[in-house]
C-alpha cells in the first residue's frame, strides 16, 4: 500500500533542542494528522489539520498544513525525555475516509 | 474524548488456530472501523475497512478468508486471524472516527505471536 514520505526517519537529539520533521506526499489530501506512538501502544493523536496553510498548534508541538496539501511538518520546541517515541503524519482525502501513514520518525532524548 | 477499546492486548497462539480481536468504540458510534498491521520498526499498514451491516473493503494483498471482520453493531468490530501461521504474527489495531469530535482514534492494539 501507499506510504507518505516521512523525515528524517530518526533523531537523536538533547533535552532542551528543537525538532522538525517533516512528510510528503505525491497526491492531495484534505487532512493531514500528526500521531506519537509508544512502544506497545496504538497511536495518539497529537495535532489535526484540515485546511490548506493552518498552522495549528498544541503546547510545545506545532504543524503546518502545506499549501499544497502534498505536505506538512510538525515541530516540537524544547523537547522533554518524555518526547521519545515514533511520530507518524498520515493523510486523509475526506471524512471518514482511510488514513495513509507517513514512514515513521524515531525520536531519542537524551539529558 | 472518543475512545476505542481493543482486547486482547496480547495473545500467543498455536499455528492453525483462529484468534478473534476485538474494537469497541465506548462513547460513541463506529460506522467505519479500519483495521491496521504494524510489523516491527515499521508503519501502520491498512488491511481493511469494515462498515456496520455490510461486508469489509480489503486492501490490496490482503486474504478476506484469512482475516475475516464483522462489523454487526456501531460499537463493535471483530478481527477474526483463521488458520494463523508465524508469519502472521504482528501488532493490530484498529481505529475509528467520532464524527462528533474528528480526528481517528486508535485501539491499543493487539501483538499476536504464532508459534
């Protein structure tokens, strides 16, 4: 099945920095969603985006919804340990519609 | 918020045995379930699309007899694994949208191991 374009697929990074990420897409979707899964657990959503250049926020995390909706990043300011995990984007073309998941971004912490 | 409840968290079965996973949406009705198969270090692959009182939508690749779904209530879905072999041993989850609400909430998920 199609996969979405997800970057950089991990991260080693310190307490304390910024982290981007980014995914993309060859075709249009009408929702971009950002999710965070821990091991052994299903995802959790972390951001929605339904609108061609939202830029939403929720706390530390923001993402963006590409103009040309083949796109979106999510940035996550000041990590804590507790950002460790893999965040996934996926796309949706419309309600209720199946969601396509982005390769994956595996992000460490370290103190 | 809308939550799914996925059972069992964990199964180990024998090769040739069926196993049955099920999804319930708790506050809110399901009328589409997706179900998911996540192999190691790897992204969440859809198998299929169940919608209550009609047949499931497999993906592409995947055997409708092997992985059949009922989906005969808006809150629950079921994932029945037949004639299971190692190579099906995986990481399920399912998931479901609360029109109310938005966004696609997630089971748990299931890790199946065959041995």
């Amino acid at each position: 099945g199609q996969q979405l374009n997800q970057s950089p697929q991990s991260m080693f990074i310190q307490e304390g920095e910024d982290v981007s990420m980014n995914c993309t897409s060859s075709s249009i979707f009408n929702t971009w969603l950002w999710y965070k899964q821990d091991p052994g657990e299903g995802p959790v959503l972390l951001i929605a985006l339904y609108k061609a250049g939202e830029l939403t926020s929720n706390g530390r995390l923001t993402a963006q919804f590409g103009i040309t909706r083949k796109d979106s990043f999510l940035n996550i300011s000041a990590s804590i340990p507790s950002d460790v995990g893999i965040y996934f984007c996926a796309g949706s073309t419309g309600t209720a519609s199946k969601l396509t998941f982005g390769t994956g971004t595996r992000l460490q912490v370290t103190l | 918020g809308a939550v799914v409840s996925q059972h069992p968290s964990r199964v180990i079965c024998k090769s040739g045995t069926s196993v049955k996973i099920e999804c319930r949406s708790l506050d809110f009705q399901a009328t589409t379930m997706f179900w998911y198969r996540q192999f190691p270090k790897q992204s969440l692959m859809l198998m299929a699309t169940s919608n209550e009182g009609s047949k499931a939508t497999y993906e592409q690749g995947v055997e409708k007899d092997k992985f059949l779904i009922n989906h005969a209530s808006l809150t629950l879905s079921t994932l029945t694994v037949t004639s299971a072999h190692p190579e099906d041993s995986s990481f399920y989850i399912c998931s479901s949208q609360d029109r109310g609400h938005g966004g696609y909430t997630f089971g748990s998920g299931t890790r199946l191991t065959v041995v």
